[in-house]
C-alpha cells in the first residue's frame, strides 16, 4: 500500500532503538523525511547511519532528553512544523508503589504524560492550518491491563490517553490526528533486561523466564518491532484520516477483553 505520506515530515521520539527506532525505519521507508531521537550519542548516529542506507531516506539525528525544555528546543529546532509526531519515552522502572517518593512520581508524569502533551501543543497548530497532521503517542498494554509495579506507568499513560480524547475529537475536522499504540510483550533490548532480571530473581536461565513470558501471550512468540513500526506508519498514512481518538493494542491477544 501506498501509505501517501513521501515527502512529509515526522519526529519520532526516543527512536534510536527499539520500537522508536521501527516506527522511525517504517516512516522513512514511506518516503519521510525523519528526525529522530535519543540521549545515547552513538547508538543515535549508528540508528541514523542505517536509515540512511537502507531507505535513502533524509534521517536527522538530535541528541537529548525530550522530558527537558533544551530537548524538546532542539527536535523542534531541527523539524519547526512536522506533518507527523510519534511521542515515546521510557517507562519508570518496575518498582513496588509503596516506595515511590513525591519526586519520582512527579518525573514519571513527566516522562510519560506531560511531554506528550507539550509536544503537541507546540506542532498541532501548524498541523491544523495545514489541514494535515497525525500524532501518534506510544504508551503501553498496561493502559488496558494495569500491572502491579508499573503503576506509575500505567497511570500516567492512561492520563495521556484520557487527556487528548477530547483534543483528538478537536482537531479531527482539519484531518488531523491523534491516536495511540499500546504495545505487548515486543522483542526489544529492554524486554531482555527485564526477563534476565526476572529469571536472576527466580533462580532460573534466562531461556526458561523468556519461555515463560512467551507463555503467557496467546500468538506463543513475542512481537518484533517490524510490524510495530508497520502499524505506526500505517496510522500516519493518508488512509488513516478517519481513525483517531483511538488505542490500537498490539499484544498478541494478551489482553483477554473483547474491547
């Protein structure tokens, strides 16, 4: 399919690896041109360097944390007036919420809430006289399906999603946007971490804790970032102008609702 978007202009946030970085290789793939992002400088112009050659795609890599007021300055700084935004951000870490302090609750909305929205706020109306515009924030399937030690997360994404309900509804007449991807159980460098510090915890391999996280997902295998990234692009195609306000789970069928 022809997505209709060469040529137009995205962000991708936090994309020097994982599933930013296969949402920034589908959009270029597309015809984008893309700016993407990170806080490690190497992995950064490495992501870059391997867009270029694969998609022949312009790719800008800028450096820095997008939770800072410098960070947000210099994506912006280099893409003023995107046709496309993908907002991500790492997660707090798993962690118990009888021992989060005021102040790590406060950067975690932050993280996961509230540069989102500043984001917006600072392209949608460029998006709007434009009369094109897709946001695409990526969250986590424990919007839907709240996990004890990710609470923090799970709250401040949900936030996120109830907060532009009524704003994706606002801007929708000016073919704009805004609609949410909330991923499973992906293959990605964080997913291993997190199933090595499982199988250390339980005193098993690390083969026998990912057997058992892929247990747990009804397709039995874990996502690959690939067809992520495909669903991104595919959400910021032309084609896509009549969906928006909307949360596209990607889990495998982990999520046992029918809705």
């Amino acid at each position: 399919m022809n997505l209709g978007i060469a040529g137009r202009k995205a962000i991708v946030c936090a994309s020097s690896r994982g599933l930013g970085r296969a949402c920034a290789f589908a959009l270029a793939q597309a015809g984008c041109e893309v700016v993407i992002n990170g806080r490690d400088a190497k992995a950064l112009e490495t992501t870059a360097a391997e867009l270029r050659q694969a998609t022949g795609a312009k790719v800008i890599a800028v450096q820095g944390d997008v939770a800072t007021p410098a960070g947000q300055a210099a994506l912006l700084g280099a893409c003023p007036e995107p046709d496309i935004l993908v907002n991500n951000n790492a997660g707090p870490p798993f962690r118990d919420f009888r021992e989060l302090t005021r102040q790590q609750m406060i950067d975690g909305v932050i993280a996961n809430m509230v540069v989102a929205v500043e984001l917006a706020q600072k392209v949608i109306d460029p998006m709007v006289a434009g009369k094109f515009g897709r946001i695409v924030n990526i969250t986590s399937g424990s919007v839907k399906m709240p996990l004890a030690g990710l609470d923090l997360s799970s709250g401040a994404r949900a936030g996120l999603t109830a907060f532009f309900a009524g704003v994706a509804r606002s801007v929708a007449g000016a073919n704009v946007t805004i609609n949410f991807l909330l991923p499973g159980t992906f293959d990605t460098e964080r997913l291993a971490s997190n199933i090595a510090a499982n199988a250390k915890n339980r005193g098993i391999s690390f083969d026998q804790a990912k057997a058992d996280r892929i247990a747990t997902v009804p397709a039995k295998r874990l996502g690959t970032p690939d067809e992520f990234g495909a669903a991104c692009a595919f959400l910021c195609s032309a084609q896509a102008g009549y969906i928006t306000g909307q949360n596209l789970l990607i889990d495998g069928g982990a999520f046992p609702g029918a809705m």
